[in-house]
C-alpha cells in the first residue's frame, strides 16, 4: 500500500492542474478605456469571458451590491454617485477583478489608460472637456513644466517611457474666453515591459517541477524497495544449507 501513496498524490496533481486550466476569471473592460470621467459623460462596461460550463448570464456589481444582469452596464450619463468599485461574473465563472471608476467634477480631465506604465511603453494623454465642449491653446505639463502646446486640442503621446516620464500631470487651456485646468494626475514608470529570459524559462516549470518530484519520489521509492528485497535474497541464500547423499 505504501508503493501505491506517491502515484496516488501524482494523479490529484494531474486532476487538480487540470481543474485549475478549466476556471476562467471574467475582465471588465471600458469604453472609453479611461477609469476616470467627467460628469455627464457616457460609459460602458463590458464583460469578457466565458463560463467553463456555457452558461452565458452575466452579474454587474457595484461596491458589492448586484446592480444588472445584462451583457454589458451602460451609464448613460454619469454622476458622482456612480463612483465606486465595479466587477463581473460570466455563469459560475470566477468573478472578474475590481475595476475603479472615478466620476470628477470640473471642466477638464486628464485622461490617460492607467496611472503605472512600464519602461518602453507607449503613453497617451488626452485633454479631454465636459460635455466635449471645444478647446483651444491646450497645454500640456509634467511637473510644472509645459511638454506640449497645441492651437487645437491634440494628444500627448510618449513613444517610450522611461523613468524620466514619472511625474505629476494636468492640461490647461481655454474653453471659450475662460482659461482652465485639469486636476493633476501621478504617472508613475516602472522596471522593464519585457519579461526576463529567465522568468519566461521558469514560470511554466513549476507544475513541470512538482510533477518531477513525484516521479523522482516513486523511482527511488522503488529502487530501495529493490535493493532490500534483493539483500534478504542474498542473504537467505547464504544462510541457506544443501545436504548431499549418496544413493544406492
């Protein structure tokens, strides 16, 4: 029984990978994708995903409370109540991660896809205006200094980030005859957007690994089960005493 224990726990493994490949988590996605709006604007939620047992119903919450069972939750227009923590689920699939959303009042917004970016990659900054009202002479600043003047409102696009873009971020310009400014925002640049070759080589082994050890448990398992059979063998052998007698 106790040669059947280490092939025991090496099927559980196998099961339990296996059931841990089948779970899906639902992702909320915006559109637009920025977590951060004006009142009065517009914002869908989506939810991706797939329930590993084709059930295709679709629960929304809000700060923890059910608030849809649609496909995807419209906010029409968009008030500061609508603030708050939003997550998912598709069927019996796990449920998604949280997603903030950020209602501001004011008459511009700084709108970038995320706050932390990592070394090498794009940033996208938008000045953008209550009600989409149309904005002239707009200026852009990280720190205080002015990165970016446009006659129309344009885009501020980083090629690649490097740790020099951390900083604090706003726009200002003029909607009609008033000069106004957004709310400043903390970007923040992080280490390498490309995997180590080491991380790529080792995270898949873990379950590789694991399994390994099973099979190096249950061979050498069986080798010392061998190797003791094979000297009380021997030893019976020795011990053992053959008579001879002479016949007739």
């Amino acid at each position: 029984m106790r040669r059947l224990l280490p092939s025991t726990a090496l099927l559980l493994l196998v099961s339990a990978g296996t059931q841990a490949a089948d779970l899906t988590k639902a992702v909320v996605v915006l559109e637009p994708p920025y977590n951060r709006v004006l009142t009065s604007d517009s914002v869908t939620l989506k939810c991706q995903g797939t329930d590993p047992f084709g059930d295709s119903s679709t629960q929304w919450l809000h700060n923890g409370t059910l608030i849809s069972n649609q496909t995807s939750y419209f906010i029409k227009v968009a008030s500061v109540e609508d603030s708050g923590e939003y997550r998912c689920r598709k069927g019996l699939s796990e449920l998604s991660d949280p997603v903030q959303l950020e209602v501001h009042v004011g008459w511009l917004l700084l709108w970038t896809p995320r706050q932390v970016f990592q070394e090498g990659e794009p940033i996208w900054l938008k000045c953008h205006s209550w009600k989409n009202n149309p904005v002239r002479k707009v200026q852009y600043f990280q720190n205080g200094k002015s990165k970016k003047f446009s006659y129309n409102n344009s885009d501020f696009h980083i090629p690649a980030a490097t740790s020099k873009h951390s900083g604090s971020y706003f726009c200002r310009g003029l909607i009609g005859k008033k000069n106004e400014s957004s709310e400043p925002v903390d970007i923040i640049i992080q280490g390498s957007a490309v995997p180590s070759t080491s991380s790529l080589l080792h995270w898949p082994q873990i379950p590789f690994s694991l399994v390994m050890v099973l099979l190096f448990a249950v061979d050498t398992g069986l080798y010392f089960a061998v190797q003791r059979d094979l000297r009380s063998s021997m030893r019976g052998w020795k011990n053992s005493k053959v008579s001879w007698k002479q016949g007739p």
